[in-house]
C-alpha cells in the first residue's frame, strides 16, 4: 500500500516538474513580442476595402431609390373584422387593377386595404369611380404617404 502512495507521489511530482518546465520553456522560445500587449494586427487583402465600399454604395442607392415618399393619396377599399374579406379584396384590386399597388394593414381590431398611389387626387378619383363597380360598399379618398417611383437612370446620390 506504501509502495502506491509513493508511484502517485513520484507521477504527479514528475507530471509537474514536466509542466513547469514546459511553461518556462515557452516563455523563452516566443520569437513575436508585440509592442503594445493592447494592439492587434490584422492582415488582410486590399481588394476587401474595394468591395465594402461598392457594397456600401449599392445599399445607398437601392435604399434611397426605392424608399422615396412623398404627400399624396390612396384609395381606400375596405375596413373590416374579418380577415378573409380584406384578402379578397386585395386579390380582387391585383385582379381587376393590376398597375395598382394594393396594402393590407391590421389596426385592432380592423383590417384595412388601400390602393395606389397617386400624386394627384384627380387620378385617385378616376380610379375611385372605376373601383366603385366592384366595391358596391365605397372607396374612399384618402390622405396618405404614398411611394414615388424613382425616376429611370437616376442613380446620383446626394452628399
């Protein structure tokens, strides 16, 4: 039983006398120390910076072009409980009036479609009489942020 306890004590004497040294030596073999322990050093290839920045004016122009509001009108085609009607009647708009930009918005408890977008409300009245045949309820002209297309070849960004 004596002769146990001492091979453990020999072992893990050995075991840290190897660790220890182990240790030591890497601090002796390091060939790299940095200036300041704060600092890190990256490498990277040039090209990376080229592609962030088109990356980055891409996003630009695609977010400023297809973000761009502005005052107008929409029509408003129906306000209701039920679900399954606004849905209807958003695919009846895409249906009849597919140049038409139809939106579907929940506000508790209704849903709400609009359609369009128009600048003028002499445009937004002339779709009104037409939607009125197929929406016997009303369509409402309305006050609304609309979305303006951006004009094609338009690519300048503002500073």
């Amino acid at each position: 039983m004596k002769k146990i306890k001492y091979i453990r004590f020999f072992t893990l004497s050995v075991s840290l006398l190897f660790f220890v040294l182990h240790t030591s030596a890497q601090k002796d073999s390091t060939a790299i120390v940095p200036v300041d322990s704060n600092s890190v050093i990256i490498h990277k290839d040039a090209r990376l910076d080229l592609l962030i920045k088109k990356q980055a004016y891409i996003n630009d122009i695609t977010s400023r072009n297809s973000r761009k509001t502005d005052k107008g009108f929409r029509l408003m085609i129906i306000s209701t409980h039920n679900r399954d009607e606004a849905i209807s009647a958003k695919a009846k708009i895409y249906m009849y009036f597919p140049e038409l930009k139809a939106y579907l918005w929940y506000q508790s408890p209704y849903f709400r479609v609009k359609a369009g977008n128009f600048k003028d409300r002499k445009d937004a009245e002339s779709y009104q009489r037409r939607l009125n045949t197929y929406f016997p309820k009303g369509v409402f002209i309305m006050k609304d942020i609309i979305e303006v297309k951006p004009l094609k070849g338009d690519t300048t960004i503002d500073p």
